[in-house]
C-alpha cells in the first residue's frame, strides 16, 4: 500500500514482553503484524526497566512498528487483541501484570478518539520513554496528535530520573 494514498491510513504500534523468549515473542508479533497489514518498519530493540509493575518482574523488550492499513481503528484494535491472545497473553486485571506480548497502538494517522474500548493517541505515550525512544528510531520528527512538541523533543524532556531503557543487542 502507498503511504501517499489517503485512504491508507500510518499506524504505529508499541510492542512488548516481559515474560518467556521475549525476543521470539516480538519476533511472531511481527510475523502476524506483516501477515495483517503488508509491509512494516520496524524500531530498534529496546530492554526497559518494568515501569508500574509488581516488584520484581522482569525486564521488557520493547520496540516500535510502522505500518499502512486501511482498516478502520477498531478493526485495528481488535488485530491487537487477536495477536496477543494468540501469543498467550492473559489479561488478570492487574495493571502492570508481566505478559507474553503487549500491542499496543500508539497512533493512528493524526486521529484524536476516545471510546470504552479505544483512546488514540495512546494516552501516556507521551510520558514513556520505551515508547518514545523507539518512536524516534521510525521518525524523531513525529507529533504525536495533540502534542506540540516532536517525539524527540519530548524524550529529551523526560526527567532524569526514569526507568532504564538501552538497546538490546541481537
């Protein structure tokens, strides 16, 4: 699909996990991710200190990913869903709770929305740095909507103070 085609529409997922072979994990996101919407782009690998988790889970490995779609943004979500069910997540309730694979959607095109099931852009995007680094691999120019300052603009501005987030060498 053509980026330059308005009925396409740029969507950017955070992937993670912090549970079992990480990497393989990510690996298969991708694979279903590339099965679902063609062509992707993909972040760097980033291992992150676990930010609002239970004492003592393990490290994530997280990365951004590109892609063009012309499903709509609940569709979109429920891929999602689709996805990490398929990987063995397992949703308990618990905020934070360690996973096989977390997808999540950090934007679609410049779409501002709210719904039960769906809030775009990703709510605290703009707060996380293992979101926001792997953001600037894809385009540190970026605006996340309703933000005035680009991603990196926004990196560069987190405390100092945060969760370790390093590369992760294959």
């Amino acid at each position: 699909m053509c980026p330059t085609d308005t009925s396409v529409h740029r969507v950017i997922f955070s992937l993670g996990s912090n549970v079992g072979d990480r990497l393989a994990l990510l690996e298969k996101a991708c694979d279903f991710l590339a099965e679902a919407f063609g062509n992707l782009r993909l972040s760097q690998l980033y291992e992150t200190e676990p930010v609002g988790c239970p004492v003592g889970a393990p490290e994530y490995l997280n990365a951004c990913v590109e892609a063009y779609t012309t499903k709509s943004p609940e569709t979109v979500l429920a891929i999602c869903a689709e996805i990490e069910q398929e990987l063995g997540r397992i949703r308990t309730g618990e905020y934070g709770a360690p996973r096989t694979c977390d997808v999540d959607i950090i934007i679609y095109d410049e779409l501002r929305l709210q719904t039960e099931k769906l809030t775009l852009p990703h709510p605290r995007a703009h707060q996380r740095e293992f979101v926001l680094r792997p953001l600037c691999d894809l385009d540190a120019s970026l605006r996340l909507p309703g933000q005035t300052r680009t991603v990196e603009e926004l990196l560069a501005q987190l405390p100092q103070e945060r969760p370790s987030v390093h590369p992760f060498d294959l």
